[in-house]
C-alpha cells in the first residue's frame, strides 16, 4: 500500500474556499495546543493574537499601515511568480526605492520645494526599485542565470548600499555621527488620511494597485499572457508571447511595485534613513504572494491577516509574555498549512495498492 | 606560524559550516528539489546541537541532536513538497521561517551558558610539517568531515549507478520515472541528507565556531551556502572554491582593515555576493545556451501511475 | 473599546497574579506598569540582555508595586506601534533602549503627554522624556592601563562595531589610558559592522591576534571573541556582563551594565511623583556600570587597576583633559582643559598615535 496523488478532474469552487478557512482552523489549532502546552490559557492567547489587533480603530488603522508595504510588494511578487519568474529579490528592491526616494529628500532638504516633491519622490522610489530589478532580468533573458539567486544576492548588496550612505555621505551632520540621515521635511513626508492615526496616503495607494493588477491579470491580454507563459511555456510562444520581453515587464514592474513600497515606508512612517528600514517586509511578501494564491485579491487578504499575526505578536509579548519566536512558529505553521490545503484542492490523496500500478 | 599560516587557518574554520551546508543542498539540487531552507535547518541543528550537549554532557550526542533536527526540519519538506506537491519556494521560505521560531523557543534557556568547544584533531609527524603541516593536519574533526564529504559526494554522483539516476531524476523526472525509478524516494533520500547536512552545519557553530546558544547566530549563512551551490555550478569540488572564497573573503576584508586599508568595509563586504553574481553570468556565457543546473530544478513531480 | 481594556488588565493581571504577594500600599491603586523596547533579542546575551536584566532587577526590589512588560526585536518603523500598544496596556514608564529608537521616541512622547519616556543613549531630553547613559569610557580607561601592563607586543586588538563617537572617544580612553603605562603601545582597530555577530567577532578576533595583537577589546556585545582569546592564549576584556566563565584564563575584566539601580529609582520617582526629566551619564560612581573582578592579573596589576578605578570613581582623574591631538596634528584642547560632556558624545576623530581610520 502507498499514498499516490491524484489530480482532481476538476477543481471544486467549494474546495476552493474551504481551503483557507482550514488551513486556518488547522493554525488555530495547533496554536492553542501550544499555547496550552506552555502554561497559558489557549482562548486567551488566541484573543490576543487575532481578535485584539482588529478590536478598534486604532488597531485597524495599525493593520493597515503594516499590510500596505506587504501587499504592494506581493501584488507585484505575483504577477513575476505567475509567469514563472522567481523574483525572490524584493527586500532588496525595497530598500533601492527608499534609497532613491530618500536621495530626493535629503537632496532637497532646506530648499524651498512645492507640491512636486512628494509624486517625486515616489516616481523615484518606483524607479530605484524597477532599476534593481532589471538586473536579475537581464542577467536571465540575456545569459539564462538563475534568477532566484542574482535577485537574492542583490539584496544584500542593496542592504551594504543602504548602510554605506547612511553612515557616509548621506549622514545627519547634526546626528551625532549616528547611522541615520535628517528628518525628511513635511513637504517630504507622506501625508497622513486622519489626524489621529497612522493612516496615511500610502493605504489607498496599495488599494488602487491592487484594483488595477486585478483587472490587469483577469481582463487585459498582457494578464493572459502572464498567466499562460507561466503554466504553458511552449503554448505561449507558439501564440507569439515573447517570454523575453515579458520577464523584463514584470520584474519591472515588480521592483517598481516594491521600491514604491520602500519610499512609502522610508517616506511615511520612519521618515528618515536607517539602516534598519526593513523587518523583512521583501521576504514576508514573498509569503503573502503565495498565501494569496498569487491573486492581486488574495494577496490584499493575505497581507492583512500575515500584519493581524505580526501584531497580535506583539499584543503577546506586551500582554502574556510570549516571545517573539512564538509568532514565528505560528506564522511558519500558517503558511505549511496553507500551502497544503491548497494542494488538497488541486490533488486527491488515494491509498492504493502495489498490485493496481501499471 | 606565519600571518599566511594563520590565515589560512582562519579561513578554514569560517568555511567549515558553509561547506558542510552547500554539499548537502548540493546533493538536494542534484535531485532536482530546490530547498531555500537551509537557514532554518541549520539554525535548529545549532540550538538542537548546544541543547542536547548542555543537557547530556556530550559533545557527540550533541552533534547527533543536532543532525536528528536537521533531518527532521528536511522530512517536513518532503512531505510538503513531495507528498503534497507543493511549490518549493514557498515551502523553504516558510521552513526557514518556522525553523528560526522554533530554534528561539528551544535555544531559550540555553543562551549564555558556556561550555567547552570540541576541540582540534592532531594527526602526529603529519602535522609537523612546516607551513602546511598544521594549516591541514590539526583540525577540529568537522573540517576532516567536511573534505570527506565533498570527496564522498563527487565519487557518488560521478562514479556510482545511483548517483548517475540521481542525476537522471533532476535532469528530467519524466524519463527517469518512465525508465522505473522511484523519482520521490531518491528525492526523499537527497533531501534527507542535505538536513544532515544544514543541522551538522548549525552544529558546527554552536559546538566548535563560537562555543554557545544566542538567537540568529547562524546570520544569514545558510543563504551564502544556497548561493555557493549556484557559484559551483552545482559541482562538489567547486563548492569547496566557493565556500573557501566565501569564508576567505570574509577573513580578508577583516584582516585589510587591520591593515588601515581604507576601502569602505560595506564594500569589501558586499564583494562575495557581487562575485557570485559575475561568476553566474561567466559560467552562462561558457555554457552558451544550456541551463544552468538541474533542468527539473523546483519543479514539482507528481508520477501518474 | 474599554471592554477590550478590561479584558487586558484582567488578562495582565491573572498572569501576574501568582508573582504579586498582594497589593501594598507604597503603590498607587494599581502596581506601575513600565514598559521595554528592546532592539535586539532578549537571548543576545549583551546590550538587550543586560536591560531585561535590568527590568528583572526592578522587578525584584520593588515587588508588587511595579509591573512590567518588553516587546523584543522591535524594527524602527513598527516602534510607534508597540509604543502606543504599551501605553495602552497602561504603560506610564516606557524605556526605548537604543540610539535608533531615539528620534522615534522624541515623535511620540508629545503625542503621549502622560506617559514618562527614558531613552538610552539619547541626546536631547522632551518634558516627559529623559535620556540615560553609562560612561562606559571610564571602564576603557582602566582597560588602557592593564592592557599595557598585559601585552608583550604592545599592541591592542579593539573590536568594533560602528564608527560613532561612542565607540570612537571608547577607543580613544583606551589608548589614553594605555600611553599612561607606556607611551609605545599600538592599536589595531577592526570593524564588525554589528553590535553583535558571533561568528564575525570570532573572526574578528582571530584575524586581530594574528596580525599580533595580544590584548583584546571588543565593543560588540557576544562572548565569540573572549572565547578566541582563551583559545589563543592572549588576554581579553568581556562586555556588558561578566564573561569570567567563558575565558577563566583569558579575561582579565569585563565591563558590567547594571541598569537596574537606574530603572528602580526611575520607577520610584514616577510612583512617588518625583519624575523629572535628566540627563543622566553615570560612572562607575553611579552603580550604573562596574568592572567585574580582575582576574589573571598579579596583585600588584590588581592593586593598580583598583586604584585607578577608584580615582575615576571619585573624579579625581579624568580621561578627556588635555592635551588633546586629532590624528592630523591639529589640537582639540591645550593642557590645562577638560572635554565637556557634549564634546565627548561626538568625538569623531582619533588621537594622535592611533593608526586606525574609519570606515567611509
């Protein structure tokens, strides 16, 4: 007797979307025997981790400035991974845009500027970030080199950029000699939606990207080209799709999509350089991406429910005395089950006999 | 010992772990699968390794922990990835993660607890011999491991009929499934060991490199030994260059700022990434057109019958 | 929303509950809650370490009359988050603990006026904010003078992390402190580029000793390169705790953060309304940082060590008086002067007779 996977002769829109809600259930789960397993009372815990984050305004605005880099960044994540190109370069894209972004900033800062600075900056942002991407993307079209491993190497180089400018050229020379750059002016800095919140402009943006990437992707014939290059390669180029030319595009506009989050972030919430902009959110989107189903939709879901478990992880450290690796483990074991569930909709596991293989 | 003695030695050391990892994920890739968590694997093979040693007393059960993790880390890979077919990336990308949250939690009482390293191996007369002697014959035991392994792996994927189907299930898993081989099992196996692999590799640096438990000690090295699999070409004696340039050029831009060399360090740090980059783009243009790599490289196999 | 309050305050309070003996009436009507920002794990055994220390410290001597809690790892742009999370919790005592978190806690302390903020290392104080630091320098000066006495190479090894007037004016202290021995000792800097990474402060280390260096310093926070010097067979000086252990014949002295004291006085005076705030910069006067005990050192380099210790102390000697040289000729302060304490927190340039640059 063995286990053999079976592809399901279709897939079952209800399976569809009991999917996730399982694999959640299945998190929960074994969450609460964890939990229980260290001594605390699993309800509790779990209150803390899903339902305090988005029990008031506040918090909701809180989740929502914490998913807004983490949804751009995977709207864009999805579009390459459809198409088979595996950008796993976002973090370091991220921080090229904050660094574009910044360099006008700190350029400008002192000098009477106007309403220009701001789309600027976040033009320049886009355009840091689609810069570094176009590497892994040429280096791929023009010589076949892996991709996964130039993008993922390039992240570390933008990381030392990162810190080289901020310790060197771009230092605050009224900052102690501390690794940071000057306070972005007002006019530099992303306006906020409500006065007492964190909500800023950068929300609505994420919103309308992920409107956009959704139509793009279902209606416009380029959504139909990445989704075909990606499953059917040899079918896309006999219908005329240059597999060239499209890697370019969507690692452009994936690198723009994260640069633009890096110059929302470096921009709207921090509001200078450091060199520690960046908890991850490149390799955290890459999670929320597949967590979506690489769907502009579902990648919005997605990030919003990763940003409710990055917050209640914090709700636990202040109010259990969680640690942080806890958070970890659950974010770890979401995504296991996640995945698994979705390959329960697209596969049937069968026991079957020796006897019965051909 | 002359300063190009010490060195030398130093260099091995930082390239020990990265080497014991990139073998393993060599042979992974080999087969076919791409596991981008080694990160994970070897973070729990060193808080798996320093708990069980503080725990036992014993520096050898510690390093078999440490192993135990790594393979069990790897086993849930597999069942993800092969029995779920589910997409690698994602499932490494989430393995590391579990795997840093989980070294956390079992590190935790263990941070700050000190005990002996394992210490070097002297090879008697051998190691008398001047320059050499002692920079190759006075070493802990893993760097003996660590050459055997990338001799023992060269011989088994070049010299023996299993590694030559090995080959054949990352070359292209349909051909070798329809000549009957068991595509999953040997893929099962390959990535077992390259667990052991990460999970020694962790071992090595909470046992032997820095001799305690702190959160994130492995630093990112289990992406330098991905990205050294890659620089080999997927070649085990070249994986050997790479991870002694790696941990070499690492030493050095330590030792040139000792020296008042004055090339900021960021740069000297960046430097084994930008190479890894170059030395991809030069082994494309020699190779003119094939892929590089394992053709079947991270695509799933799911066997119809 | 309050029911949500509620909840949490009885949620805090069950957990808390086993630890508290009953409610005491050195308290308000509630115990002080205080929160930590920590900037690193709590397990990195250095800088984030010895501030849970610190906290735990706290907790034990003022019992039921403080409650606290720490959120670990906290990146710069999810701060304002886990600030306002503490607060509302009820946090009326937050300690930010890192220089990066300086800027971000001057933003929102205005926005929290009934919150008391303390800042480590920071450089300006706000109405309810306050900043705190340890002169660590003094400890490096007592380092100068042993490690001269120490070397037969007479040259230092100083691990570094990054180039600010912290580590900078640290090592400065030390060569002020060696040249009092011995006018021919030498330094070799080399740069981590981390406040902590193991594996590269033993590398560190190790390229350190062997370009001949037989004394060790290090400014990041891992015992990795005490280790080395203990396998080496050269002497080194732990950091933020005492690392005895993990070089019994290596370590001569580690320097000590006791932030403790601090944090139970700080809660003190918000509990008793005495909270105003300072700029503190405490010595080894203040209890606020100490040399552990001297080990592998004869009695009379003990008895030196322990005399000069004392001065620093007392203030009767003082590492930052003149005569004070830039590497490139050009004088600071003719003899006769003293730094003040502005100029020391931003020294940016090298004595004279260091030959180590800094990076970019």
């Amino acid at each position: 007797m063995r286990l053999v996977l079976e592809r399901r002769p279709h897939v079952s829109v209800r399976l569809l979307v009991l999917s996730p809600l399982v694999a959640v259930a299945l998190t929960v789960l074994c969450g609460a025997v964890m939990f229980a397993a260290m001594g605390l009372d699993p309800w509790q815990a779990l209150h803390v981790y899903f339902v305090m984050p988005v029990s008031d305004a506040w918090g909701l605005q809180e989740v929502a400035v914490k998913a807004t880099p983490l949804i751009l960044i995977a709207v864009g994540l999805a579009l390459c991974y459809q198409s088979n190109n595996w950008n796993i370069g976002a973090e370091g894209q991220f921080l090229m845009g904050a660094i574009a972004g910044g360099w006008i900033a700190i350029a400008t800062h002192g000098v009477p500027n106007g309403p220009w600075l701001l789309p600027a900056m976040l033009l320049g942002g886009a355009l840091g970030g689609a810069f570094l991407a176009l590497i892994p993307a040429v280096l791929k079209t023009r010589f076949g080199a892996n991709e996964i491993l130039t993008s993922l190497m390039l992240v570390y180089v933008a990381e030392y950029l990162l810190d080289w400018l901020v310790r060197g050229p771009w230092r605050d020379p009224g900052g102690f000699n501390m690794p940071q750059t000057v306070t972005f002016e007002p006019e530099a800095t992303i306006p906020l939606l409500f006065g007492d919140g964190r909500l800023n402009l950068g929300t609505p943006i994420a919103i309308v990207v992920v409107i956009v990437a959704a139509i793009l992707v279902a209606r416009t014939l380029k959504g139909f080209e990445i989704r075909l290059v990606g499953e059917a390669p040899r079918a896309a180029r006999f219908a005329g799709f240059n597999d060239r030319k499209l890697t370019i595009t969507v690692f452009l506009v994936s690198g723009a999509l994260a640069g633009l989050a890096g110059v929302i972030e470096a921009a709207g919430t921090i509001r200078q350089l450091q060199p520690a902009i960046s908890p991850g959110y490149g390799f955290t989107a890459i999670i929320v991406a597949f967590l979506g189903r690489l769907n502009p939709v579902g990648c919005l879901v997605a990030g919003v429910f990763l940003a409710i478990t990055f917050i209640g992880g914090e709700n636990a450290q202040i109010t259990l005395r969680l640690p942080l690796d806890v958070t970890r483990v659950i974010q770890g074991m979401l995504l296991f089950f996640v995945l698994a569930c979705d390959s329960l909709v697209a596969y049937r596991v069968r026991l079957v006999s020796r006897e019965a293989v051909a | 010992m002359t300063i190009a003695e010490a060195i030398l030695l130093t260099v091995i050391t930082a390239a020990t772990p990265l080497l014991l990892a990139a073998i393993g994920e060599l042979v992974v890739e080999r087969s076919g699968v791409l596991n981008l968590g080694v990160e994970g694997m070897m973070i729990m093979g060193a808080a798996t390794g320093i708990a069980v040693a503080i725990l036992t007393g014993s520096s050898a059960l510690g390093v078999l922990g440490a192993i135990a993790a790594g393979m069990a880390l790897a086993a849930l890979f597999a069942v993800m990835t092969l029995g779920l077919a589910v997409n690698q990336v994602a499932s490494g990308l989430a393995l590391t993660i579990f795997g840093l949250g989980l070294s956390g939690v079992v590190g935790a009482r263990f941070v700050g607890v000190q005990r002996e390293g394992i210490g070097k191996i002297d090879i008697p007369v051998l190691s008398d011999i001047p320059f050499l002697g002692r920079v190759l014959f006075e070493q802990d035991p893993f760097v003996y491991l660590s050459v055997l392994l990338v001799g023992g792996v060269w011989w088994f994927l070049n010299r023996t009929k299993a590694g030559l189907v090995l080959r054949a299930c990352g070359e292209n898993h349909t051909s070798a499934h329809a000549l009957g081989y068991p595509v999953l099992r040997i893929r099962l196996v390959a990535i077992l060991f390259g667990g052991a692999c990460a999970g020694l590799a962790g071992a090595y640096l909470s046992l032997v490199y820095t001799p305690f438990w702190t959160s994130g000690m492995t630093a990112g090295r289990g992406w330098i030994a991905l990205a050294i699999v890659v620089f080999a070409s997927w070649l085990p004696w070249r994986a050997a260059l790479g991870a002694y340039l790696f941990g070499g050029l690492t030493i050095l831009q330590l030792h040139a700022q000792g020296f008042g060399v004055p090339v900021p360090s960021q740069l000297l740090a960046a430097l084994p990434y930008l190479l890894t980059i170059v030395v991809l783009v030069l082994i494309m243009r020699v190779r003119q057109g094939s892929t590089a790599g394992p053709a079947s490289l991270g695509v799933p196999f799911v066997p119809d019958r | 929303m309050s029911i949500t309050r509620r909840q949490l305050i009885q949620g805090v309070g069950a957990f808390a509950g086993a630890a508290a003996l009953g409610q005491n009436a050195y308290s308000q009507t509630n115990p002080l809650n205080v929160g930590f920002v920590l900037i690193g794990p709590v397990g990195d055994f250095g800088w984030s370490t010895m501030h849970d220390r610190g906290r735990r410290r706290m907790e034990e001597v003022l019992g039921p009359a403080v409650r606290s809690t720490q959120v670990e790892s906290v990146a710069p742009p999810d701060f304002d988050r886990v600030v306002n999370q503490l607060a509302r919790n009820g946090a009326r005592l937050i300690f930010t603990t890192s220089f990066s978190y300086f800027q971000p806690t001057v933003r929102v302390a205005p926005t929290l006026p009934n919150v008391f903020f303390e800042n480590a290392t920071g450089t300006s104080t706000l109405p309810n904010l306050s900043i705190y630091n340890s002169r660590f320098y003094e400890g490096r000066y007592v380092q100068g003078v042993i490690a001269a006495r120490k070397s037969r190479s007479k040259q230092i090894g100083y691990i570094a992390s990054f180039p600010v007037p912290e580590v900078i004016h640290a090592i400065n202290t030390v060569m002020r402190g060696a040249w009092s021995v011995d006018p021919n000792m030498k330094i070799r800097v080399v740069w981590a580029g981390a406040w902590f990474n193991p594996g590269r402060e033993a590398e560190a280390a190790r390229a350190l000793v062997d370009q001949g260096c037989d004394v060790l310093c290090q400014h990041t926070d891992s015992p990795a390169p005490l280790q080395v010097a203990q396998e080496r067979r050269v002497f080194g000086f732990g950091q933020a705790s005492d690392m005895t252990r993990f070089a019994p014949s290596a370590h001569l002295t580690s320097s000590v953060n006791n932030w403790g004291d601090y944090y139970v006085s700080r809660a003190r005076a918000v509990i008793d309304g005495s909270w105003k705030p300072g700029d503190v910069w405490g010595g080894l006067n203040s209890g606020m940082f100490s040399l552990a005990p001297f080990t592998n050192m004869s009695p009379e380099e003990v008895a030196e060590a322990t005399r000069i210790r004392d001065a620093l102390a007392a203030g009767t000697l003082h590492p930052f008086e003149g005569p004070i040289v830039r590497q490139d000729g050009t004088t600071v302060i003719p003899a006769g002067q003293r730094l003040n304490d502005d100029q020391i927190r931003s020294q940016n340039y090298f004595y004279r007779g260091i030959d180590a640059t800094m990076p970019s």
